[in-house]
C-alpha cells in the first residue's frame, strides 16, 4: 500500500511539475501577475508531494518490504536501520527520487524566503526548476521506477552493496545532492534572465546565497566521498582522479568560480554576461556528474546501476538541458548590454583571473575524464588518462590561483595598487619562508618542492589572516576600537578568511601527506614487531569477530614511539554474509594531524597476518581545510546583506558624517 | 563469479561489487618486494603510472587483481635484467597497448589533450583582455550619462543598500551631507 502511495505521489508530482513548468511562463508573457503568483504555491505543492513519495520510498526501506523490487535488491533484513534507510538513495531509482525531491525543496525555498524577487523574474525561475522536476519524474515514471512491486514476494532481500555500508556513504549522497541541486536555482535565476531580461545586480543579489548554499554542500559532499574512500577503499589515498570523483569536481570549481563572478556583479555590475554562462555550466557538470555516473558511460566503481538503454533517455535529457539554455544564452546575452568598468588592475581583474584559472581547472578536467571516450569513438584508439596527468595539468594550474589568491582582498575595487597589496602582504610573505625553513629543518631539507608546497600554504593562510588584521586595523590602533572595530566588520570578510585559510591549510595537508608518507609493508605473527616511519607496530592479537551482517578477521596492534606506547590501532578484513563480498576495515590511530594508517593483506591459516602500515603526516589537514572553506560559505551566508530576505536598513550613509567631524 | 546471478542487471551489479571487493587492498604483497631497495622504488614509481587493466582507473600498485599482481611481477623482472624504466614501458606498451599507461604519450592523438589547458587559459586570456579593453575604450568615446551630482547620489543610494548591519535606525539618511 506504501508503495502504490509512493507510486501515486509521483505521478501527482508531474502533473504538478507540467502545470509548474508552464503556467507562470505563461504568466509572464502575457504580464499576467495572477498566473504568475501561481508559481510559489504549485512550487510549495510539488514539495508536499515529492515529500510525501520520498518518505514512502523511506518507509517501505525501513520496513524491509522486500515485495517492492526496489527493496529486494538494495537491502537486506539484518542490515542495520541506518543502512537500510541509506540504501533507499544508494541506488539508481531512488537516488533520481532523492534528487527530485531536493530540486522540490529548493525551489519550495526560494518561494518562500524571497519576496524581495520581481514577481516576473521569480515566475520564470520557478518555472524553469518545474520543468527540470518534470523530466526527472518522467525519467523515473518511465524508466526508473522504484515504486515496482514483485509477485510473489521474495522471503529475503539481496543486500545493498556492501561497500557503500558505512556512515560515510550513508550521507555522502546526500550531501553531494543537495550541492548539485543547489546549482540548479542557480541555473533557473539565468534562463529566468534571459527569458526575461532582467540581470542587475539585484539578481546577483538573489543568486548568490544559493550558489553558497550549494557550494558548501558539495565541499563538504567531496570532503566525506574523499574522506570516505581514504578509509574504505585500503590502500590510503584519498584522491583517485575516477571520472566519478571528476563529475563532482568540475561543479565545484565551477561553483567557486560562479560565486567569486558573482560578487563582482553584485557590487561593480560587471562580468554579467560571464556569470550568466558560469551559472548555466556550474548546473550542466551537476547534470553530468548525476547522470554520468549512472549511464554506464564512465565505467567505475561507483557506477552501481550499468544500464546502457537508460544512457539514452539520460543522454537526450543532458542535451535538452544544456543545450537549451546554451542556445537561448547565444541568443540572448548580446542583448544585455555592458556592465561596469574595471582596470586590469583591481579586484575585479583579480576576480577575473581566479575564474579563467578556475576555468581552465574545469575544462582541463572535463577534457581529461572525456578524452579516452571521444577518441575511442573517433578512432578506436584506446587510451588512458590516469592520476599523473592530472596532477601534472592540474596541479600547475593550481600554483598560479593559489599564489594570486592573497592578493585579491587586498586590491581595491575598480582601480587598485599591486605595489601597494604586495607591500601588505610582505608580513605572509616572510612568514611564508619561515614556513619553508622550519620544513628543510624538521624533514633536513626535504625534497624542494614540497618546501615550495609548504611556503605556499603559509603564504595563502597567513595573506588571510593579514586581510582581517588589515582591514580592523589591529595592530595600529588602540585594543579597544580595534577589537570593535573587527566586530563591525562585514561576516563576509571573516567567510572570505575562512575560505582562503582553508585552502591553504589544505595544501599544506595534501603536500605533506604526499611528500612525507612512509610506507611497510609486512608479514607478521602475533607478537611481531614492525616499524613505519618513527613509529612500531606491534601484532598483539588477531582473529575472526561477528557482526550484525559480517564476519570479520581482526587483527589489533599496539602503537609506540620510542618505547612509549601511543594507542591501540584494530584492523579487519571484513565478509559480508548475505553477498559474500569482501571488504577492508582499515584501521587509524591519529597523532596530531597525522595519522598512522594500517590495513590488513592476505591472512594466513598458519597466523601469518599481511600488514601494510603507513604513517600520513598532516593527512587530516586535508579534510579539515575543506571543512575551514565550508564554514567560511556559511560565514558568508550569515552576512546580513545575504541573509535571505532580511530589510537592508541604511546605516552606511551615517558614517561620513562621523569621520568628517 | 558471473554465473551465479541470473539478472543481467544483477550480474553486472555484483560484478561491480566483487571488483570493488578484488580491487580494494593495496595490492603489493611482501613476497614481490624486491631485494634491492632502489630497483624497488623503481618498480613502485613505474607501478604508479601503470593500469590494471581488469579494475576500473586503479594502477597496478592500488590493485589487488591478479593481472595486476602479474604485471608487477613482469615490471620487476625487466628491472632485475637491466632494463631502463623507458624500456619497461616500450616492453608494457608493446604487449598491451597504450591503455595501460595512466599518464598518455604526448602523440598526434593526444597532441589536443596535452595543450588544452594552455589552450583554454591562452583563449580565455585573450577574449578576457579583448573584452575589458574594449568595454574601457567604448567607455571612453561615449559621454557619461550621468552628471556628477547624479552618480554621488547614485551611489550614496547604493551604498546605503550595502552590507550594513540593521541597528535602530538612529539617523535618517544622511541625506544633508
């Protein structure tokens, strides 16, 4: 009964998607504010709705129902609650539920927290996001269908894949989805644009927080997918270069590029044309990287649902979706008309470099990850394009950003002095090669290259802090004001802190632990001692451990430096019962920013145990300056200026009249 | 492994999941380890830029596959008898085909793959100046539109919209100054 509600709210969905899609469109061609204020109330409808069949599919997950097709072969009844819960998304069918539902509750947002909207420019956009809602629930009506019973009723389900049972992956989907789905409001404010003609800064204004909103999301959706397979996968990488890593990457650069563009347009009215485009193509690689992954296209391990008829459906969809709006944009962004002045010497000149590098990153991505397929299909040349390419390409790339990105808080809008943010930044500088020495001390002159790493990361955090103690002129007025006087300063100045800081908190992480890794590799019986790096691991127990739906073969090690013991460090290879699938449990032992790393090999019948031990300095650098750059989003978010929907009181035009005094 | 599933879809499924399971130790075992820790770093350095060929996007040092336990293997042997790290690749890539290098040779083929980042960045450079210059020099020839008195007022307007935050309004807008 669940399921055919399910099924029914679906169904309901799309006609309330058509009638979403083409109603307010109507509206506001013929300047009909009736229909057009239709556009919030259907889009608060297809909420309610879509809400209604996502917690169905939920219920009939949670429920074990394995007479639901969908339930039969994601899940199993000894799976845990959380788990048979996160197999409702950890597969196709009700993955494409989870993403509509979210593109339900995005646009349920916008209709509700932003009334400051021209009722032309929010119909449009709200329209544009039915109809992104109405093909996906044909998608999933006609091909996707997770509502599907079976008869008779199978007594047991299939399981869902052993590998994505795990708390990490539990929510990477979501997190990931809703960075995705964010794009697309992004993606509606720009065909709503167009169609419309209304681009100012107001607009700029009004897309903004989303863009960050999707941003953060999708930071933090990679930083756990990342995070996730560093711990899951064994061998303690935590980035592969997968064209299904890829698809996530490209929206995100996109998206750091779109919402640097867009302050730009919001305060100097300029890049209007360029922020237009960056917002269609920011959704488009979403698209892609949803539907990539599940067409079968970009074979890889996270393609758990191969299915090449559904390829084409998704590949018609890809080229309406982009292709449509990349149309309308050729026809329609000569018709905007310039925006503001700039000299290549400004913020905005700095902006604009950020976003051709970041540019460039996307592109390269995008030509890598496709390259092999379209030279495949054009010359049935087969080749591979791996992690060193992309390091090589990317990598180089992003020396350049990060090395401008101190600069460009410190230029002024419209005209600005390079001599003048260089000298200011002279202290991060310096710092930066005090960063350099302490690394050849500690490592007695490691390898150049990673000193440089180092000297760079120093260099952006300590630029960002400069920033702040600049802009609250700390160390040259009185405590008192200056402690007041950073408290006035805008959240976006701290956001922009956190932002750069964990950017370079990130490299500092991502080139110690790939630089100073050391590695054993080992065959030990208990009471066995190996050493990795400065530290000894000692076997002291090993042997089997049942679970809910597993059977491990454990093996604990005991943790010491220099005759002091550190901590107990238990890794497992793991079987799970109902599909015999085999995965690693590695285990970690953290010290200080480092972790130390051991996953197991072969186990012998004679208690032989395959160790393989690494020590990861700084690794957690890596995830925590990602996590620094999300709450740097929210920071931004939080300023009151962004604040969806907050009166902006004048307070601005008071000040001159005090510091005149 | 693929004659227990009877769905297609099944089967390609669990396909995926046991080479998620076969793929997922790092894959080096003690006993390939050479002797000679130089060669041996060759050998790890070489297995980097390797793919097996059976997992999806894993080098043969990742995978736990057994073709890539063998060309680990075959890596070694050729560094055990003099070969240079060039000539394990030219010995790879005649057997295998240039699919099996993760980093592609610079070739006609993949001549657009290796310059299109500087491509792409050279473009986006030249319509970026082309356009700023332009806008600045139309800029220039046209009279502004707004006299003096109406761009500060202009932008005393904008600014009062900025970024401040709401306290009690104690003043009106300065509108005296």
């Amino acid at each position: 009964m669940i399921a055919e509600i399910g099924h029914f709210a679906l169904v309901l969905a799309l006609a309330v998607g058509i009638l979403q899609s083409a109603l307010p469109l109507w509206g506001v061609r013929r300047t009909d504010h009736t229909l057009m204020r239709l556009a919030p109330a259907l889009a608060g409808v297809m909420f309610v709705v879509m809400g209604i069949a996502f917690a169905c599919l939920l219920t009939v997950h949670a429920l074990s129902d394995f007479s639901t097709q969908n339930v039969f072969r994601n899940s199993h009844s000894t799976m845990p609650l959380v788990f048979r819960l996160s197999a409702a998304w950890g597969n196709h069918e009700g993955s494409m539920v989870l993403w509509t539902f979210t593109l339900a509750l995005f646009a349920a947002l916008l209709s509700a927290f932003s009334n400051r909207l021209p009722v032309d420019l929010k119909a449009a956009t709200l329209a544009v996001q039915g109809l992104i809602a109405t093909t996906f629930l044909l998608f999933i009506l006609l091909t996707s269908n997770p509502f599907l019973r079976l008869d008779p009723a199978p007594a047991e389900g299939r399981e869902l894949n052993p590998v994505l049972q795990d708390i990490g992956l539990a929510l990477h989907p979501p997190l990931l989805y809703v960075g995705y789905v964010g794009f697309s409001l992004a993606y509606s404010f720009a065909v709503a644009a167009l169609v419309t003609g209304r681009i100012d800064a107001g607009w700029a204004r009004a897309v903004r927080p989303w863009v960050l909103i999707a941003w953060i999301f999708l930071t933090l959706g990679i930083a756990l997918g990342s995070y996730w397979a560093y711990y899951e996968l064994g061998w303690g990488g935590w980035w592969f270069w997968d064209p299904v890593e890829n698809a996530s990457l490209m929206p995100w650069l996109a998206g750091t590029a779109l919402f640097h563009s867009i302050i730009v347009m919001e305060k100097r009215n300029a890049m209007r044309v360029w922020t237009l485009l960056l917002a269609i193509l920011a959704f488009s690689l979403s698209l892609m990287g949803t539907f990539l992954v599940r067409s079968g296209i970009l074979t890889s391990v996270h393609a758990f649902a191969v299915d090449p008829a559904r390829g084409i459906v998704i590949l018609v969809i890809l080229s309406l979706f982009i292709g449509g709006a990349l149309a309308l944009y050729a026809w329609r962004a000569g018709e905007l008309g310039p925006g503001g002045l700039f000299s290549p010497l400004s913020r905005e000149a700095a902006l604009l470099l950020n976003n051709l590098l970041l540019a460039t990153a996307t592109a390269t991505v995008f030509v890598g990850t496709l390259y092999p397929l379209a030279l495949e299909a054009f010359s049935d040349d087969k080749i591979s394009v791996g992690p060193p390419y992309f390091n090589l390409t990317f990598g180089a790339l992003m020396v350049p950003l990060a090395l401008c990105m101190p600069f460009g808080p410190m230029l002024a809008w419209k005209r600005g002095d390079l001599l003048a943010a260089a000298e200011r930044l002279l202290a991060a500088a310096g710092l930066a090669l005090v960063a350099a020495a302490i690394g050849a001390w500690l490592t007695q002159g490691g390898p150049l290259l990673a000193l440089a790493g180092f000297a760079l990361g120093t260099f952006v955090i300590a630029g960002a802090v400069s920033d702040i103690i600049l802009r609250a002129r700390l160390l040259t007025s009185s405590p008192r004001t200056a402690l007041s006087r950073l408290a006035g300063l805008p959240r976006q100045a701290f956001g922009t802190l956190l932002g750069h800081a964990g950017i370079g908190v990130f490299l500092i992480g991502v080139v110690s632990a790939s630089t100073f890794e050391s590695e054993t590799i080992r065959t030990l019986r208990v009471g066995e001692t190996m050493s990795v790096g400065a530290y000894e691991l000692r076997l002291v127990a090993s042997g089997p451990r049942s679970g809910a739906n597993y059977q491990d073969v454990v093996a604990g090690f005991d943790v010491r430096r220099d005759g002091i013991s550190l901590g107990h460090v238990e890794s497992a290879k793991r079987v799970y019962l109902a599909s015999r699938v085999p995965t690693t449990e590695t285990g970690q032992l953290r010290i200080g920013f480092g972790q130390l790393y051991v996953a197991l090999g072969e186990v012998g019948k004679d208690g032989k145990v395959g160790v393989r031990a690494y020590w990861k300095p700084n690794i957690l650098l890596i995830w925590f300056g990602l996590v620094m750059a999300a709450a740097g989003g929210v920071c931004s978010l939080s300023d009151r200026r962004l604040r969806i929907g907050a009166p902006a009181v004048a307070r601005r035009a008071v000040a001159p009249t005090v510091t005149a005094q | 492994m693929r004659r227990g599933a009877s769905l297609v879809r099944c089967m390609l499924v669990s396909i995926v999941a046991i080479l998620v399971g076969l793929c997922s130790a790092r894959a080096v075992e003690p006993d390939e380890i050479l002797a000679n820790p130089q060669l041996e770093q060759r050998a790890r350095h070489i297995s980097r830029e390797l793919r097996c060929m059976v997992c999806q996007n894993e080098s043969i040092d990742e995978s736990h596959a057994p073709l890539a336990r063998d060309l680990r293997l075959i890596v070694r042997e050729r560094l055990v008898a003099g070969d240079s790290d060039d000539a394990v690749f030219s010995y790879l890539t005649a057997r295998y085909g240039d699919f099996v290098l993760l980093r592609p040779r610079l070739t006609a083929r993949t001549l657009l793959l290796w310059l299109a980042p500087v491509l792409v960045f050279c473009g986006g450079a030249f319509v970026a100046v082309l356009a700023v210059a332009r806008r600045r020099q139309d800029a220039a020839t046209m009279p502004s539109p707004l006299s003096e008195a109406e761009e500060t007022a202009l932008s005393r307007l904008l600014a009062a919209s900025d970024e401040q935050p709401a306290l009690p309004k104690r003043n009106p807008p300065a509108t005296s100054t």
